[in-house]
C-alpha cells in the first residue's frame, strides 16, 4: 500500500477528464464529451466529468457495474454477485442519477439502500460511460445529488457509398463475442449486427450471460481466518428444510449464480444532412436472483432464511429520438426524446423450517418525454430544456403456505392503492467564453415533483393514514469559472445546487432491511438540498497529465434511516419477529467532502503509467451529536501500466481499498456491519493483468488474471465476497 501511495504522489492529481483509451496522453481541449447532453469540449465544463471510452474496459467485464470498480474512478457496493451499486462522492442509489442513451433509469422507487439496476445495461453493447462528479441537477434534475453515471450504447452506423441515394447498396457488419472466466464459471455469447445503407442502419445487439457460484479468495488476513466462508446453504429435501455443511469448499459462495439475457434493436433513419430518427428498444431479463447475504445469517446457531431471492428482474425500454441541426432561427440545434420504460422486480422470502414463502412484486410504468435547444453563437452557448417524467407505480403482496398452497396477505413493500410520481421542469444552461482563456458557466432549473400514494389495506401494519402526498417546487443552479491555459494548465472553481424530492420508496416502503429491524412508512418527508463546492486544477500536455480536484457539499434535509415510533410504539410484531422500528427522516444537516488525486504519463510513445487515488468522509449531526454518514466508502484508487500497440496490448494494474473503521461505520443506515469483521471492512489490494492480441482486423482474443494473489477480500458494505483468482479467455470474431 506505502508503494501505491508513493506512487500516486509522485504521478498525483487528478486530470480534469481521463479518458481511458489510448496509451498515449491527449489535450484535454480535444475531448468530447456529452454532459452538457450535446456534444461539447471538455475543457468548457467546470465540473469534474470522466470519461470511459475503452472498448477492452467497457466490454470484457463480467458487468457494467465492475467496469466502474476496474476504472478506479468510483466504488461499488455489492449484495450479491448480480448487483452493483455505484457510489458517486459519497452518494449512492437513488442520489446517484443513472442514465442510459439519455433516459433516465432511476424510477420512483429506487431503493436509498443498494441497487442491482445498472446491470440491466449490457456491457457488451457499450460504446462509452461519463462519470460526472458533484450535484448535476441543473441539467438533469432530482436524484443527481451526487452525481451522474451516463451510459450510452452503441450507435447503429450508416455505410455512405458514391452511389445515388436510390442506388445506394445494403451493407452488413457485426461481431461475435465469447467470454469465459473460472472464478464463477461465467460464459457469456454475444452477437451484433449492423444493417444499413446510406439512410437506413439497423443495429441488433444480443447477449446471454451464465455465472456460476462464486469462488472467493483463499489468501485471508491471519486476524480473520474464517472471514467470509460459506460454511453451510439450506436445500429443501422430501419437504423439509436441511442445512448442508460446506466447510471442506468453503470458499465456494453457493446459490450465488444467475442468468441474464439482453436485448437491444436500434433503428436510425436519416433522410437529410440535418435531421436524425432514432428508434431505441432495450430488452433486459434476468433470472432469480439469490439475495447471498441474507443467505449466510444466522440466529442462535441456525439459519435465518432457507430462502430469499429477487425475482426475475425486467426492464424494457422503447425510445424514440429526433435530432436536428442547422434550425433557422435563433437555435441552430435540437434533441427530443419520447421513452417509455417498463420495470419489474419481486422479492421472494422463506424462513428456516417454515411452510410460509412470502411474495413481494413491484411494476413501474416510467413515461418521459425531454427535448433540448442549443443556440451556439460567436462568443457563448445558450441551451434551453424541458424534462417531464410520470411513474405509474404498482405493489402486491401475498403469503403462500408451501404445504397447503393456500394464499394469505401479507404488507406490500409500498402502498398498495394508486400510487404515481412525476417529475417536471424547465432548465437553462449557459457558456460564455470570455478572453485569456476563460470560460463561464451557469444554469438555473426549476423543478416541481408530485407523488400520490394511497393505502388500501391498512390492517395488517395499522396504518394511521390512508394517504401520502407531496407536491415539491424548487429552484437549483450552478456557477463556475475556469482558466485553460494555452500550456495545458487547467484551473476550475464552482458552485453548484442539488435537489431530490422523496420518492415512493421513501414515502411508503415496509421492509426488514435485516433481522429484527423495520423500516416503516413516513409521509412528512422534505426534499433534500445539496449545496457543493469545488476546486479542479490540471496540467496536461503531450507526455503527462497531473491535477486535482477538490470538493465540499453540505446536505440539508439529509433523509437517514433512524429510530422510530410507530402508533406511539418503538418496536412491532413483523412476519413474526418482535422487530424495533425505523424510518427515513431529514436530520438536521450533514456534510461530505473529500479529495480526488489522479494522474498518468507516458513512459514511452506507446507505454503509460496511470493512477487515481480517491478520499472521502462525510457526517450528519441529528442536533444531538455528530454520527457518520451511511454509504460513505473507504479511501479506494488504482494504479496501472499500460503497453500496447496495433495488435497487442497488456495492462498490469492494481485495485485498492483502504479500512473502513467500524467506528466510522453508521450503525441505524446501509453500511452492513453485520457483514464486516468486529474492527470493520479490512483494506485490500488485489494485482491483475490483461492482455488482448489482434492477428488480423477481424480477430482478437484476450486473456486475463484478476486478483492474481487470490485475496480474499470485500468491499465494503457488501454482504459477498470479491471473486479470487480468475482466468479470463475471450474471443471477438468481426465480419
């Protein structure tokens, strides 16, 4: 660890965008990037923005959640091995805003704990992610407290040939992908094709992904030398519930597989030089998935659960999008998108020994509809917005006896009467460039977010209300400034405001989050305010990037799971558990701020030596006494050496988390203790290699060994531990 800090020293900083892509360093006024949701300079944006344009680091990981661990630039929390929540400066599931080709993913009733939803996008079929650090609400509204993780796919490809339009001749494209890892026996088929002429293209992407249970690391800290073990798992023979020792493979992580099938259709039709159709279509289908943490609890020696899984999770998405330059009048440009997307999820739970199996099903139906104008004049850029979205939420839940087969009722998750959300607002951004150098940027929204829910059956928790409602306005905006100096220098100061109204999971939710712990519904939530400050310095030039970034928010109305009373009552009777009582709650205030330290330089034309190195801490004080904050990560980074040319390259990198005290761990919130050691989440580092080897234009494979050492390790939060040694074979065939 003292080797990858002195390392990170000496590279240091933190450049302003890196862009994974090439082992040769670029000016930073060369990238483009689309945080600004039209194609814009990088240098213009005074917000930390990273950009991941890799195709190895998008497309040969086992997910889209572990191409943001292996980047370095963000930590994700995991449940089990189908998940991966992202943490953005401290912020995580629904204050993280994920969006993919320019629709939002975040539904009413993204959880505040840890969510599996970035998954649904495959990685496959990515064509690049932007990362972009601190409160992003001007542009992109409620949620993106801490930031926002913009996915975007592939984009279908006209072939512009000599011929006459009417003329123009069919032409076909695609790849063949197959991936192979021992370390949770994953085989993963994926198949693109790309149709078009000089109109007309048709891109249709398919991937079936297969993982196996996990093995973990055997290399363990001598303190710990059981941490993390599947010593037994529950199987049901001749109708009874049997624990299985599974001490002689303790390392296998049973019940931890799972399948998904993904599905994307692109449909782009261009008839002039000006104007664009898009028809996007996303089908992602998982299978059950085993909820592997609350598998391992025990009580008094025993099980707690034989079963417990999310069903399988659903998301279709069917986009339409019409882009248009060269607009007479004073917008020369304009995107509009109309979406609609279909979300479902279930919970599924059995205790140890009991014939009650308890079903728990979610469905959103998300409309949006956002439509951009950009007006680019001599000296400044002016886009103007609108963004609508309405969620149609609906929960059921029911008890099945799986002896009898006979049905009774159990509490939903959320309330089970008419229930929907909508988001509105109208936002402009504006950039002004300015002599010497400098450029201005600013923005004011103005958002407004309803939510109407109802409870119908109110017996079961005895509710004492019947509705819940909130109709939400509020103003937010950001200010900067930053100096790009002719030499590479880059110096960004700016003030920026966040903005996130409570959602139905907030509001309505009834759910065991562990053992004897309940959250319960609280209707007299306020939004939540983020105030944010930063400082971003880089150097860049042809050899060496160098910067550093520096930020400060305040939270206000920070919403925090907390004690409770219920019906005058701090403990309930909840499936049959004496249970003591929590709800969300805004506390009185809380901060988080840290640091960001990156850097890389070019050892040669074609060798680069890369690092980031990430702090932060973050507290709220409930006007008692000062507690840390939930979903805070330990200080987490990544070095590598990178060597490649036209048709090989290899890259040998690290991964590395520092402790997470349990001291500094908040104990009423989504940290996890119970899945850590006594003294917390120990640090960790593993070492990984890959390698890609392209004979020909039409062939490649590649080979990988990840965590090289076999640590076993976890990140922390999570309830499953990392995978151990890991060989990787791929193979792309083009045509």
């Amino acid at each position: 660890m003292r080797f990858i800090l002195s390392v990170l020293l000496f590279f240091g900083m933190s450049l302003e965008l890196l862009a994974q892509s090439d082992t040769t360093a670029k000016q930073l006024k060369d990238v483009v990037i689309y945080a600004n949701k039209f194609p814009t300079l990088s240098k213009n944006i005074v917000q930390r923005v990273v950009a991941l344009t890799d195709k190895i680091l998008l497309q040969q990981q086992a997910s889209t959640a572990d191409i943001l661990t292996a980047s370095g630039q963000v930590f994700v929390q995991k449940s089990q091995a189908g998940g991966g929540s992202p943490v953005v400066r401290g912020f995580e599931a629904s204050r993280v805003l994920l969006m993919v080709d320019g629709i939002r993913m975040n539904s009413a009733i993204f959880r505040a704990g840890h969510l599996q939803n970035i998954i649904t996008v495959d990685n496959m079929i990515l064509d690049r992610v932007e990362i972009i650090y601190g409160p992003s609400s001007t542009l992109y509204g409620s949620d993106a407290l801490g930031g926002v993780v913009n996915l975007f796919t592939k984009q279908p490809q006209l072939y512009i040939s000599n011929l006459s339009s009417n003329k123009a001749p069919w032409k076909v494209n695609g790849n063949l992908v197959y991936r192979y890892g021992n370390g949770q026996n994953e085989n993963r088929q994926h198949v693109d094709v790309n149709i078009a002429n000089n109109k007309w293209a048709y891109l249709t992407s398919f991937t079936n992904s297969t993982f196996g249970d996990m093995r973990q690391g055997n290399k363990r800290l001598a303190a710990y030398p059981d941490f993390g073990k599947r010593l037994f798992y529950v199987v049901r023979e001749n109708n009874v519930d049997v624990v299985k020792d599974n001490s002689t493979s303790a390392n296998i992580q049973k019940l931890s597989g799972y399948n998904q099938t993904d599905l994307l259709q692109k449909v782009l039709y261009k008839p002039n030089e000006n104007t664009t159709h898009l028809l996007n279509v996303q089908i992602s289908n998982s299978s059950a998935i085993n909820r592997y943490d609350r598998l391992t609890e025990t009580s008094k020696g025993l099980p707690i659960y034989s079963e417990w899984y999310y069903g399988p999770q659903v998301r279709n998405m069917f986009g339409y999008k019409l882009t248009k330059s060269q607009l007479k009048g004073y917008f020369q440009k304009m995107n509009a998108n109309v979406n609609y997307q279909h979300l479902e999820e279930s919970r599924i739970s059995r205790r140890f020994k009991s014939n009650n199996k308890d079903f728990r099903f979610e469905e959103v139906d998300l409309f949006g509809l956002n439509m951009d104008l950009l007006h680019q004049g001599k000296s400044s850029e002016l886009n103007i917005g609108i963004e609508s979205y309405y969620n149609v939420v609906g929960s059921t839940a029911y008890r099945n006896n799986i002896e009898t087969n006979l049905r009774s009722a159990i509490a939903t998750r959320y309330s089970d009467g008419p229930t929907n959300m909508s988001n509105h607002a109208i936002y402009v951004q504006h950039t002004k460039f300015f002599t010497g150098n400098w450029v201005l940027n600013s923005g004011l929204r103005l958002n407004n977010v309803q939510l109407n829910a109802h409870f119908k059956d109110t017996a079961l928790m005895h509710f004492p209300f019947t509705d819940a409602k909130q109709n939400n306005t509020a103003i937010t905006g950001n200010l900067g400034m930053a100096y790009n100096g002719a030499d590479g220098l880059r110096i960004a100061f700016g003030a920026s405001s966040g903005f996130r109204a409570p959602n139905v999971d907030d509001l309505t939710k009834v759910f065991d989050t562990r053992t004897g712990y309940v959250v319960v519904p609280n209707k007299d939530l306020k939004p939540e305010y983020t105030y944010n400050a930063e400082v971003n310095i880089s150097k860049t030039t042809s050899n060496y990037s160098l910067g550093a970034s520096l930020f400060y928010t305040w939270f206000k109305n920070a919403l925090v799971v907390d004690v409770f009373k219920w019906n005058n009552s701090s403990t309930i009777i909840y499936q049959g558990v004496k249970s003591d009582v929590f709800a969300t709650q805004n506390k009185a205030k809380a901060v988080v701020y840290g640091f960001n330290l990156n850097g890389s330089a070019n050892l040669t034309p074609n060798t680069m030596l890369s690092a980031t190195y990430t702090y932060t801490k973050g507290t709220y004080n409930n006007s008692f006494k000062e507690m840390p904050l939930d979903h805070i990560p330990p200080t987490y980074g990544r070095v590598a050496l990178k060597h490649g040319n036209d048709k090989w390259n290899a890259e040998l990198f690290t991964v590395f988390n520092g402790w997470k005290r349990i001291e500094d761990y908040n104990l009423n919130g989504e940290d996890n203790e119970i899945y850590a050691t006594k003294e917390g989440m120990p640090s960790w580092m593993t070492i990984n290699f890959a390698s890609y080897y392209t004979p020909t234009k039409k062939l490649s494979v590649g080979f990988q060994i990840e965590n090289i050492t076999d640590l076993n390790y976890r990140y922390f939060a999570s309830g499953i531990s990392a995978v151990g040694r890991n060989y990787i074979l791929s193979c792309r065939y083009s045509f």
